[in-house]
C-alpha cells in the first residue's frame, strides 16, 4: 500500500446519545481515490466531517480518538483548525455557490487567506475555471452571479473553488447525487484526472461510482467499519459477508465488448478521431473498448462521445498508465 | 338537504365573515379617518400642514411640522441605539450560542416585548430621565428640560424595538443554508469571515425587514414615548431638546378643545399620517420577508 496521508485512529462520535461511529480505525492512501461506501444513515457523512471537523457546528455532537493528517491531530482542540480545513477542498452533495458572483466564489478563498492583488486573483479565477473544464462557458460573464449557471456547471464551480486554496486533499460527499448524468460524469472525469495532484475521499452510496473511481474502499455499516482495502480486494473478493452482500444487492454490469482498440501512444485529438472510425464500423447498439494512454484523452474522449450522442459506460483507470473507456454506439 | 352538508355550509360562511369583517376593519379606519381629516385638509393646503413650525389651534395655525420632526427625531435615534445592539446578539444567538443559551434566551426576548409599554414608560421616568438629568448632560455639558427629552425617548423606544429586531433577524439568519456556512468554513475562513461575507451578505435584504419593521413599531409607540419625551411642540435641534412626536399629540389632546374649530380634523390627520407612514413600513418589510421565504432573494 502507498504512503498513507489520513490516519484515522479509533475514532468514535455520538450525536445525542446516539453511537454514530464506532471506533474507527483506517488509513487513507495518498494521491489516490478513497471511496467510503455503505447505505444511507452509516456514518459516512459524519466520518467525512470529522476530517475537517464541519462537525463541530452540529449541535450536541461528542467525539474522541485521533485523526491524523501531516502528523497534526485535527481533533486536538489546540490545532489550527483553519489551517488544516485550507487543506481540504470540500465538495458537496448539493452545488452550493456563495452568493456572489463567478469570479467572486473562486476569489473568495484566496482572499479571506489574504491575497488582495487583482491580477494575481485574476490568475487564480482563470487557471482553476479551466482546470475544471468551466472556463469556456463563463470567461464573458464572471461578473454575473453564480446562481444563473446550470447545476452541473455549479458542482463544477464548487470544485474549482476548493481547488483555489490549494489543498492537498479533496473531500466529497455524494458529489454527483444530485446532478444529471452528463454532469456526473464531468466531475468524475475531473476527479480521476486530480489524483495525480491530490488525495480524494469520496462519500458514495453508489456502489458503481465507487466501482469506477476508488483505488481504496472504505466500507461502513451502522457506524462500524466493516471492510477496508484496495478497491481489487473489496469488490472481487471481499472478506466480509456484508460487503459481498451490500455489493451484490446492487447489479453490477457486465459488458460484452464487441471491438476493442488499443489507442496507447497517440496523442489527442488521434485518440478522438481513431475511436470514432472504430464506432463508425459498428453497429447499433454495440460496445467499443478503447485503451489511451494520454491523460487528455480520458476526460476528451468521453467527452467528445457523448456530444455526438453516443452511451459512455465505463472509464476506469486498469493500470499505472492506462485506461479503458466503454463506449455504447447510438 | 342533509343537517352535515347546512352545518358545514354554515360555519364555512360564518368564517368567511368573520375573515371579511377583520380585513374590513382595516378599510374601515382608514376610510373614516380619512372623512374626518378632509375638513382640515380642504381649508389649509397640504404644503402648509405639513411644512409649518406654527401650532396655534386658536389661532387656526395647524402647522404639523414641530410633530413630524419629532416623530422622525425620537424613531431614528431609538433605530440607531437599537440596530447595532440587537443585530450584534441576533448574531451571537444564532451562530455562537449553544443550542441550550439560545433556547433559554429566546423566551425572554419574547417576554421582553409582553412588557407593557406603560411600564417600559415608567422606567424611563424613574430610570433614564433622572440617569440624563445627573450624569449624562452635565457630563456632556448639555442643556436639558429636567432629563426629558429625544434622548430619554429613544432610549426607552430603542428597547421596545430589541425584540422585534432580534427575532425577525434570527429567523432571517436561521433561513441562510448551513451548507453556506460549511463552505465557507471548509476553505479556511474564520467564523467571522464566514459570517461576514456570507451569512450576512445572504441574510441582508431580511436583515433590512427587520429594521423596517422595528422601525415601524418605534414610529407608531404612543405611551412609553409620551411619558419621557417632554412634549413640547417646536422643532427639535438636539437629542437633549424636547420634542412632541405625532402619537403623543394625539393620546394628549383628542377629545379636549374639541371647541375649537376644525382642531378636531387636524389631530385625526395626524392619526390618518401615522397609520399611513406605518402601513407602508409594513408593506415593504413584509414584501422583503415573503420573497424571502419563497427563495426569490
């Protein structure tokens, strides 16, 4: 297993009386996709909100054990939680911009850690908005509020917004639930492509997101952990009855692939354009399995695909270098 | 036809009266003061009612302006004092105190304004006018009728409008989204950040409301007023001066000197002003308020 960046140390939580987690003891990986899984009312919110302690503004909530990040408790009372909460970008179940504008809600993190300068601010608006992919739709209207764009675009938003602070981990909660899938698959394309840079804790009762973005799951059920492990370990072959049962409650596609093309080593937009000559001699209906190597390619691809209006089904990172994107042609 | 179907027939109807005659009411008030304000308001021109520092009844000078002056003297120093007081604990109370303190507190907030406003009248007279009187004005080194005066007023108004202010901005406060907060709080704001930059800015319209209305409910106090602000009819130049708010004139002189020609008309003008100024308070605050709750804002 890779370096280990959160350390969660027998932790335990009670919310009025009520035993929300139970001590919980599990290492999170760094600069990989960690997914917590495990059904509505387990303990996986809370267990994400111990991490930057947003637990404290619930009311009559108690906690004890350790979490550890960078070596610096952050359930000690005496940790600069501040400090700690700039390095978690937090993205949220429901897109929730502040309210003000485009640039504004990018702006706001910077500035409340103290950078005035307008230019270096416009840097910081620019370069986050496109590494979200959102720079082209709003660069002409960033002074307009961000309550007008679409709820995909929001989500978007959110991220770019938590990524401005320059954290080192990113925290989600059920990012994608209430977005379209379209928007959905955005967010976990861009989610793939940050883990190079960042370590990612997602909260997901969607056991198929988990399937295609978690390295590493963490499975907890009525506030007890039950299962932790490389997302091999756990969704092959899980130790545990109640993971194998809580996974095989939900369908797990099988695909049969009708074509697969093997793109490694051509650059973008060859990718785009091979896998479209490839579709092109399928039928219907029919699946196509492309293998990029090309780190452009795994957002673009997709992307591309689904603007002419054809199924993406998978994409899935298979080894160091490579990943596999399911195409179903319409 | 069936005894049910009449009864439900029946109480349906009588609601639907007592409904209108409440509403009417209203209509009503304001219909008749209207007809008994036009005597004055045919024979003396709007300008001079409204922008004359003259009031001699006898003399069939009815200059309202010395009234509106200290109406608006008395109601915007007792905004003053009262805004930044209650807005700094609406504040407090809803995103520092624990949920026991803010539910220990919130019942007294109401009780405070069950209070009569007699009583509120009593403690500024026994409590504020001798505390300007002795202390206040001869450290400022201020002339003072005895204590009496604007300052005493919006004193003692300024505490009736607490609650009011207090509560309507929690609510208004308590509706801004706790995922605001988290998402502020999560890049690394402080709590005062957060809750300058985005709760606040969030809550701003609602905030203004509040004031509205508390200000609308200082314009309107009759009798806490009456007892401490001096009651002289002359256009005030300082918070020490005396001055003879609108509802004061009416509660002391309708139905005395009613001798005198069209006197009569001129206090029910008065009333026909207050209930007008109040009502449009009312209405603005309450426009603000309902965009609010529908998510407009």
């Amino acid at each position: 297993m890779s370096e280990t960046h959160i350390q969660i140390d027998n932790v335990n939580a009670y919310y009025s009386g009520n035993h929300a987690l139970k001590n919980i003891s599990v290492q999170i990986p760094k600069k990989q996709i960690t997914a917590i899984i495990g059904p509505s009312g387990c303990g996986k919110s809370t267990l994400l909100k111990c991490m930057n302690r947003l637990i404290d503004l619930t009311d009559e909530i108690t906690y004890s054990g350790k979490i550890l990040i960078d070596g610096e408790n952050v359930f000690d009372k005496k940790t600069d939680i501040i400090n700690i909460r700039k390095k978690m970008g937090l993205l949220a179940q429901k897109p929730t911009p502040l309210p003000m504008s485009i640039y504004e809600n990018i702006a706001y993190g910077p500035r409340i850690h103290g950078l005035r300068k307008k230019p270096d601010l416009d840097n910081i608006v620019e370069k986050y908005l496109k590494l979200v992919g959102l720079w082209e739709e709003v660069k002409d209207r960033l002074n307009s509020p961000a309550s007008n764009l679409s709820i995909g675009q929001q989500q978007r938003l959110c991220l770019a917004r938590g990524l401005a602070v320059e954290p080192e981990i990113i925290l989600c909660d059920e990012p994608t639930s209430a977005l379209d899938p379209v928007s959905s698959q955005h967010i976990e394309q861009q989610l793939l492509k940050l883990k190079e840079d960042y370590t990612i804790v997602i909260v997901t009762h969607n056991i198929h997101q988990a399937m295609r973005l978690a390295d590493y799951v963490v499975h907890l059920y009525l506030g007890e952990l039950v299962e932790h492990g490389t997302a091999n370990e756990v969704f092959e072959n899980p130790k545990e009855e109640r993971t194998r049962a809580y996974i095989n409650g939900t369908f797990i596609p099988e695909y049969t692939i009708d074509t697969e093309v093997n793109l490694k080593g051509n650059e973008c937009p060859y990718n785009f354009i091979y896998a479209k000559q490839a579709l092109h001699k399928l039928g219907k209906g029919k699946i196509l399995k492309v293998i990029v190597d090309y780190p452009t390619a795994v957002t673009e691809v997709p992307r591309g695909m689904e603007a002419d209006g054809h199924n993406v089904l998978r994409v899935k990172q298979i080894n160091e270098s490579d990943w596999e994107i399911l195409i179903r042609k319409n | 036809m069936n005894l049910r179907i009449l009864k439900d027939k029946i109480s349906s109807r009588l609601m639907l009266a007592a409904t209108v005659f409440a509403c009417l009411l209203f209509f009503l008030i304001l219909i008749g003061l209207y007809i008994r304000a036009s005597p004055i308001l045919s024979t003396v021109p709007i300008t001079e009612l409204l922008f004359s520092e003259e009031w001699s009844p006898n003399a069939g000078k009815f200059g309202f302006l010395p009234f509106i002056m200290g109406t608006l003297w008395v109601t915007v120093l007792a905004t003053i004092i009262a805004v930044p007081i209650s807005l700094l604990s609406s504040i407090y109370l809803s995103e520092y105190a624990g949920v026991h303190l803010r539910e220990a507190v919130k019942p007294l907030i109401d009780l405070l304004a069950g209070i009569p406003s007699v009583v509120y009248g009593l403690w500024g007279v026994l409590a504020v006018v001798p505390f300007i009187k002795n202390t206040l004005a001869p450290a400022l080194g201020a002339e003072t009728i005895g204590g009496y005066g604007i300052l005493a007023g919006g004193i003692v108004l300024s505490i009736m409008v607490f609650p009011i202010i207090i509560s309507v901005t929690g609510e208004v406060l308590r509706s801004v989204s706790h995922d605001l907060r988290e998402v502020s709080l999560s890049l690394g704001a402080t709590k005062w950040q957060t809750i300058k930059h985005v709760v606040l800015r969030k809550a701003r319209p609602g905030i203004f409301a509040a004031i509205v209305l508390g200000f609308s409910r200082a314009f309107g106090e009759t009798m806490a007023v009456l007892m401490v602000v001096g009651n002289v009819p002359k256009v005030p130049s300082s918070v020490f001066d005396p001055a003879y708010p609108l509802p004061a004139l009416i509660a002391n002189t309708f139905g005395e000197m009613m001798s005198i020609p069209l006197y009569d008309s001129a206090i029910l003008l008065a009333a026909l002003m207050l209930l007008t100024v109040v009502l449009v308070f009312n209405i603005i605050a309450r426009m603000v308020l309902i965009k609010i709750e529908r998510g407009v804002i």
